[in-house]
C-alpha cells in the first residue's frame, strides 16, 4: 500500500476519504471498547481511531507500544463537536481504522519524545534520533534547511558564486588552535581542518571571481565554552571592488530575509557604532541595545571629590544607573560586586538614593553631599541606585558593560521579542595581549588598517583603526568581516607589528603573499554563524538546538562514541606512535 497522506496534512476536505497513513505511534488511550491513537510523522500528527466492533484490529491495536512504527489504512470522519482540537492541523477530523500493520516494533525508549526536554542532554544526544522526533527539534531543523535555501537564493540573485574550498589545509594557527589530520603519504606531515576559508576566499577574488559564498564548515579546537561547538557553519562571503558600505547593504537585505522566515520584518539600514563609541555607551563591542542603561564617564565629578582612588593618571571613572533599584538588598549588591570582581576590578562602588536618605559604600569616606554630587552625575535620580568603577578606560567600561547586562536581566528592562541588529566598526587593527607580551590582531591579520592610520603602523601600532566590523543582534555578534589588504607590502608590515618575522610569513602564508603580487583587487568580505542565526531564528538559546548531531561542551559526540581509538596498523601507516 502506498501513503496517500503526511500525517498533519488530513482535513476536513478529506471526509469520507478511504487513506493510507504511515508514523510513529505516539500514545494510546485504550477506552475499554474503544481505542484512540496519535499517530506522528514529521507533518504532525493524526488522531486514529479502533473500535471493539472489529475485534482483531482492536486487538492488535492494543498491542502497539509507543514509537512503533505503523502502517494504517481507514476513513476520514468528522470528530464529534466536544472532542474537536482547534490547536491540531487535523483537529476536526479522525480516521477510523480498518487496516493495521506493524511496520517495525520499538523498545521503551530511554524518554518519551515529547519530553525529551526534561531528559538530560548527553541522554538526548545519544538518542539524538529519538530527541530529533520531538516537534520543536524537528521544526528547527526544518527551518534551518529553509534559512540555508533563502541564504543560497539571495546571495545567488546577487551574483555570488558558490566555490568549495578544501577541507584538508595548511596548519597556520593564529586565533584557536587547528584540528591536525595526519598524512599518511606524506609521513611526518600533516593537514589541518580550515578553522575559515579565509585565505582560500581571497585567493578566490585574486583570480577575479569577484563575488564569492560558502556554506562553509569550520573547525575551531578551543576549550568548549559554553555554547561553542568544535565543528560549525559559517556563511562565508568575499566580494572585490566594493567599501565596506557594500558590504552592510548586501548583508543587511540577507538579514531581511532570514527574518523574514519568522515573520519579523527587520528595517534597515541598521545602526551603526564605532568601536570607540560602542565601548564608551555600553562597555562591550557587541552592545545589547534592547535596554537603555549607557554608560557615563564621571571621571570629572570624581575627581572632584578629591578622593585618591579616582586619582590614577590612566583612570577614568564610569557608572550606570540602575533605575528604581534602591530596594536592593545587601545581597545583591553583594552579588553585583562579585560580578565586577570576575570581570577584573578592584571593587565596585555603589550609592542608593533612597527617598530619605542615601546610602553608599563611600559614605563615610565622601559625606552624604558629596556622595549624592557623584551619584547626580552619573544621572541617577531618588529611587535609582548608581553603580561606580574606577580603572583604565576598557576595563572601567568592560566591567559596567557587564554589569548593565545583569542589571538589565534583574530589573526585566530586556524586551525579550525584539530584534535589535547594528554594526560595529573601527576596530582597532591591534590588540596587546598581557599574556603574550605582543600584540595580536583584533580580527585577523589580514584586515586591512584604515587608509588614514597607514603610517602609524610603524610608530603607533596600539592606534591604529582597522576597517574590520561586526553584525551584532540582541548582543551577540552574528558576524563580522573585513576590508583585506591587497597590497603585499602592508600586508608585510602589519605581519611585522604582530611579530610575525618574514621567514614565519613566508612558510605560513608565503602562498597568499605570492598571490598578492599578481594582481589582487581590493577586496573585503564577511563570516556569519550560521548556527547562532537559526538559533534565534528557532528562539532557542543554544546552537545545539540547531545543529542535526552537535557535540557536547566537552568536544564528544555521545551518539557515535567520537573520538575513539585507533588501531596499531592505521597508526602504523601514518608513521605515529602513541606516548604511554
Ligand atoms: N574569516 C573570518 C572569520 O571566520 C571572517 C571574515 O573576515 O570574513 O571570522
């Protein structure tokens, strides 16, 4: 017998229709005489009905377990006005049952699918086959493919050229550590899985391809934090002959789309902030602008109290101003300032302008007139509580940046349904890094400086901008890119700010470089997590959500038992010997 319907897709306008229905077994309520069934596939799910009347059927209705896999052929038929269910697709209606058959039985599974969220995830995962039945998992993968066929259709309306680059590369680690493959043809040697195509993409411009996409896997060994993943996909693109300006339009038209997807309708152009701007307002370079709260430089009204602390010669003196929040309890502010302790500071001043009285950490120190002085210049007004940090210019503002969040999260100042997408741009070119002693490229070594800070690579490095620049959403930064360098003689200074020394440039990227002294046009593109997209496209928080087979936070597929052994002999061939 061949399906005549999917599950979810029998109607009213089927009435009477003899139909052939193939699914899971989702539950059944055995009324003593009459049986109902909700048979599942992935269009949704159809209530069966067997009645005592046919009694072999009945029978072996009733041995059916959930998530057998069934075959039954019946008669669509109007549900009785009381059990109609205005919240199913196939709500009005049920399908008698006259046939049944057992296509394949199924053990207990270890949760029942439509709970799988209160199974725990490596159990879930082991089970992703089981956990990807469930509606909500299944829905997200089915947006996902939609969300990756918009992104092909857009980029192609635009004259962008799909090209797969390798899998196997050169191991030339900067940012994360590479995932190594060794050779077995080549003993000794080995490749590495792209952590971007990053090099290859402009490779690509330099033979003229102008316009290029990826859906491009991307391998990053890191310590998994919390919502990353060893493996993921990135919506990789390069285009030559254009500004960065290009870029955002094209982008910003994808993201009209994508959000399309759900409905929302997103109007660009979308804000834009410098790097400078971005971290004086809100601390961070991938503002959350849902909620107001900015950040307010006091570092006058501070020293003006006369007090040491604020007297460094590279201080700076911020605060926030959490409004309404003078009901605080010790606890919280307690809470608070171990926050601010993580993020790196000494301390965390605080005043409470209650309606009577303030109240403060430096009370004793500064006198209430004072206090209330610094308190009205960060702008906080009675009932408000201000929030100080005293230190040098990122981590004052880092540390309120961070506690604006959590401000934000306690007093329920974030409007969890909006979408508030903006770019960031000017990076620096360059960042010290304390542990390194050295500086390090804020996005990566290929980004170009801006024109207009050319000459100060040599002298000044620490002030140089780049024309780098992030897409940020709700305070997570879908993407960002870069205008390249294309001519090898910056390309060759910048190396040298980084301390990369020529001979480490050549052996790592003596083939790019090549590749820059034959005609290479200005070019500049872009990388987006695909991942982090269709998650908030799915409302979910986590990636792993939208990923078919994720990995847990410890790199480990629970599913496939991977990574596992190997044998002697393959480890023979590739010339390697395991350490005891
Ligand atoms: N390749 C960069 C990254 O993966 C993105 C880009 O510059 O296009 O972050």
């Amino acid at each position: 017998m061949r399906r005549t319907h999917r599950c979810g897709e029998v109607t009213k306008k089927d009435l009477d229709k003899n139909v052939v229905l193939n699914g899971w077994v989702k539950r059944t309520r055995d009324l003593g005489g009459m049986l109902f069934l909700d048979l599942r596939d992935i269009s949704g799910v159809v209530q069966v009905f067997f009645d005592n009347e046919k009694t072999e059927l009945y029978e072996a209705a009733k041995k059916l377990r959930m998530e057998d896999v069934i075959e039954v052929t019946g008669q669509v038929r109007a549900r009785e006005e009381k059990n109609i269910n205005p919240n199913m697709s196939t709500g009005e209606i049920e399908v008698g049952a006259t046939g049944l058959t057992v296509l394949s039985k199924s053990e207990v599974p270890p949760f029942v699918i439509s709970d799988a969220e209160n199974a725990s995830e490596e159990l879930r995962f082991e089970y992703r086959y089981l956990d990807l039945r469930n509606e909500k998992a299944m829905n997200a993968m089915v947006l996902r493919s939609k969300a990756v066929m918009k992104v092909r259709n857009y980029f192609q309306r635009h004259n962008f050229i799909d090209i797969e680059t390798p899998i196997l590369n050169k191991s030339t680690p900067e940012g994360a550590r590479d995932y190594i493959v060794p050779s077995r043809i080549h003993k000794g040697k080995f490749y590495a899985l792209p952590q971007s195509p990053q090099i290859f993409k402009q490779i690509l411009m330099v033979a003229g391809f102008d316009r290029y996409i990826q859906m491009a896997r991307c391998f990053r060994d890191e310590d998994l934090r919390a919502d990353r993943q060893p493996e993921f996909t990135q919506i990789d693109a390069e285009m030559s002959f254009i500004e960065q300006e290009d870029i955002f339009e094209i982008i910003e038209g994808l993201m009209v789309e994508l959000w399309d997807l759900i409905d929302v309708k997103l109007s660009p152009p979308f804000p834009r902030l410098t790097w400078q701007e971005a971290m004086e307002r809100y601390g961070t370079d991938r503002p959350d602008t849902r909620f107001g709260i900015e950040l307010v430089d006091i570092t006058k009204a501070a020293q003006e109290t006369g007090l040491d602390m604020f007297k460094g010669e590279n201080n700076v003196t911020k605060a926030i101003v959490a409004p309404g929040a003078s009901e605080w309890s010790r606890k919280v502010i307690d809470e608070l300032t171990e926050e601010a302790k993580k993020m790196g500071a000494k301390g965390l001043l605080w005043i409470k302008m209650e309606e009577t009285e303030v109240k403060s950490s430096i009370l004793k120190t500064l006198g209430e007139e004072k206090t209330r002085t610094l308190a009205v210049a960060a702008g906080a007004k009675t009932g408000d509580v201000a929030l100080i940090v005293s230190d040098s210019f990122l981590k004052a503002s880092k540390v309120l940046g961070h506690l604006r969040l959590v401000t934000g999260e306690k007093l329920e100042l974030i409007d969890k349904n909006k979408f508030n997408f903006l770019w960031v741009y000017d990076f620096p070119l360059f960042e010290w890094s304390e542990e390194e002693q050295r500086y390090s490229a804020t996005h990566h070594a290929f980004t170009s400086p801006r024109e207009e800070d050319l000459d100060k690579l040599e002298t000044s490095p620490e002030s140089v901008l780049s024309q780098a620049y992030d897409l940020v959403c709700n305070g997570t930064e879908l993407g960002g890119g870069s205008i390249r360098i294309h001519r090898p003689d910056i390309q060759k200074k910048v190396f040298k700010a980084l301390g990369i020394s020529e001979e480490e440039a050549e052996e790592k990227f003596g083939f790019l470089l090549k590749a820059l002294k034959y005609g290479a046009p200005p070019h500049g593109g872009i990388a987006f997590g695909m991942d982090r997209i269709v998650a908030f496209l799915a409302w979910e928080d986590s990636i792993r959500a939208v990923i078919a087979f994720p990995k847990t936070t410890s790199a480990y597929c629970p599913l496939s038992d991977t990574p596992s052994e190997v044998g002697t002999k393959a480890l023979d061939e590739l010339n390697i010997t395991l350490k005891k």
